[in-house]
C-alpha cells in the first residue's frame, strides 16, 4: 500500500478549508463584526445625548435670559386686566408693553411656580422686568389707581379724590400746591397758589408717586390746555394777566353751568370790569364758604373775604375753580353783547341776559314762575 494514502485520509493541520480549523477565524470575524456594531451604536447615542443635552442647555439658558432679563427693569407702563380676559391676551399685553420679551417663556414658569392670579385692573410694571417680579404685582392685585379731575373742582375738592387712593394723602397734596415746589406758566406773579390751574381728565397714580409728582402731572396738563386756548395773548386784550383771564374763565365755569351759557357770561363779566361796577358773583362768595352750589344768603354778601364781589369790586385774588375747555374759550372769546345781569330761567340751565335792571327784574319773575 502506498503510504501516501493512508495519510491522504485527512488534511493537513492549520488547512484553511478543513471544518474545524476554520471555526475561530469565522467566529473573530464575527466578534469584529459585533464590536464594530456595539461601537456604532454607541457612537449614535452619545451623538443624541449630546444634541438632546444641547437642546436642553439652549433652552434653559433661553429661559434663564428671559425670566432674568440682562439690563434691568426699564420704564414703568401700565397694563389694564380686563374682566374674564384671556390668559393668553394679558400675556400677549404683557409682550407688547415689552414687560415680558416671551409670552411662552412666561407661560413655562407656570409649570414650577403655579398660574398667576389675572384679577381685573391696572396693574404697574416696568419694562425688562424678571418673572419673579411680574407675578409678585399680579398677586399683589391692581395697584394703579384713577384720579378725575371735572370740570369745576377745587383745589381741595381733587385732594380729597387724591386722599382716596392707598398711599396717598390729602394733606400732602394741599401741602404740596401750596409749597412753591411745582408752578404753572399762568400762576400770579408772587403767588404759591395753584388754584383752578390743575389739568382736567383722569390721571393714573402708580405705586410710589408723590404727591408733588401727581401735582406737576396736572399742572403741566392744564398748561397745555391754557395755550391751546391762547390765554395770554387774549389776556393781553383784555388788558389783565393770564392767571385774571383764568379767573375770567373760572366764574364762567361756574355761573354758565352749560356751555350755551359761558360766552354771555365771559362778555358780562368784562362789561362789569369795564364800568368798574361789583361782578355780584354767588360762585365767589360760596367759594369763600367751601361751598359748591347753593343760595347765598343776604348775609354772606356781607361776609369780608377777598373773595366777596358782592363787597368789592374787580376780580378775586384767585381762579375759583378749574375751568373747562369751554370756559376758557368763552372767557378768550366771548361774544359782543351789553349785557350786564343773566338769570337761569329754565330748568335745562338756559340763562337770560340782560342789558338794563329792569330787564332783569323781569328774568328773575320768570324763573321764580318756573319754580326756580
């Protein structure tokens, strides 16, 4: 027997091809192949992680920047609640005010810390303001508060409304008109007394407004108004000073009552200056009194104060009250006319004038036939 065959019967050891000594070349192949995947794999999750920690960095530095803006707070705006308004409104309200830059940064914060309460009112912020200040003045509810100045108020009568708001005084209000610490262009010359020179409408008072603030504030309105009306330069033509004019005007405000009225008034007022002859002006005597309306008495007429035209004549010291647009425009304006007396003959208001005495004796008859 050739002996090669007998050995030919197997292959030679470390053959490539033989079945046993091929199995770990497949089997680290295929260990590899796992690694290579298990490494892949990882390499996809750290790559997610990471994004995913990004995002989550980016966001809460987004946050962080908006509920701690950089810069600080800025101005003061006020912002109105409104009954059964929207949550999503009065945070919309919020953004335009620039209060808050994000309405949905805000919104998250209610996550952590809870809605607010969005009670009705006006509420007073600032500008750039963080979250935590926000929600501090919307718990703390509304903190701005209204004042109406109308047509005809004292000075003491608009303290009394500025004594109503928390925080306020009416004291300090009187003390501050009178201090010289706030003037108008059409105040007398020597004279602290802002009487009848405060701006009319509706002022909003914010938290820690003074009362020499919430002055300048009505003082500088009423300004306006006056120049508008062009006070001095009628006040020249007439040969008095603007603070007179203004006193012109007061009266007016008072005695006219409706504005058909106050241009008759204004020319009655003059025609009396002009003859030198007392003005007899009931609003004058009351004001002396503190009174707003009323009858006058035979005698309060003979009661000595400045304010008394009854007694003396000319124009008091003073305005004795805040005059409307239309007071003012009557009082630089009025219509020509010799008419020295009016009576109300008329339960609307409507006035009668009249040139001679006895055409006044005849207004009052009718008034007093009115039931007036």
């Amino acid at each position: 027997m050739d002996p090669t065959d007998v050995g030919g019967a197997e292959p030679p050891p470390g053959d490539a091809s033989g079945e046993e000594g091929g199995a770990p070349g497949a089997r680290a192949a295929r260990g590899e192949e796992r690694r290579r995947r298990r490494r892949s794999r990882r390499r996809i999750l750290y790559s997610v992680a990471g994004f995913v920690l990004l995002v989550v960095i980016g966001v809460a530095t987004w946050y962080e920047l908006e509920a701690h803006p950089l810069g600080g707070p800025g101005r003061g705006v006020i912002v109105e609640v409104r009954a059964n308004e929207a949550e999503g409104s009065v945070l919309s309200d919020l953004a335009g005010h620039g209060v808050i830059a994000s309405s949905l940064a805000f919104r998250l914060s209610f996550v952590i810390h809870g809605t607010p309460p969005f009670e009705p009112g006006l509420y007073y912020f600032h500008q750039n303001q963080t979250f935590g200040a926000v929600r501090s003045v919307l718990e703390g509810g509304t903190d701005v508060y209204p004042v109406r100045v109308r047509p005809g108020y004292t000075l003491a009568e608009v303290a009394v409304r500025v004594g109503d708001v928390p925080g306020q005084s009416a004291t300090a209000f009187v003390r501050a008109a009178r201090s010289g610490a706030v003037r108008s262009a059409y105040q007398a010359a020597g004279s602290t007394n802002l009487e009848g020179l405060l701006g009319l409408g509706t002022y909003e008072v914010v938290p820690g407004e003074t009362a020499t603030q919430l002055l300048a504030a009505m003082v500088e309105r009423f300004d306006h108004e006056a120049a508008a009306a062009g006070v001095a330069g009628a006040a020249g033509r007439f040969g008095l000073t603007p603070n007179q004019l203004v006193t012109v005007a007061s009266i007016v405000e008072k005695e006219g009552y409706i504005e058909k009225n106050m241009g008759m008034v204004a020319r009655v007022i003059y025609n009396r200056l002009a003859k030198g002859s007392p003005l007899q002006m009931d609003s004058t005597v009351l004001y002396s009194l503190g009174q707003d309306g009323g009858p006058v008495t035979p005698a309060d007429e003979k009661l000595d104060t400045p304010y008394n035209t009854y007694l003396h004549t000319g124009l008091p010291p003073t305005p004795i009250a805040t005059p409307s647009p239309s007071a003012l425009a009557a009082a630089t304006h009025p219509p020509a006319g010799g008419w020295l007396y009016f009576e109300v003959v008329n339960k609307d208001g409507t006035e009668q004038f009249s040139d001679t005495f006895a055409e006044q004796l005849a207004a009052e008859q009718l008034a007093q036939s009115q039931g007036l």
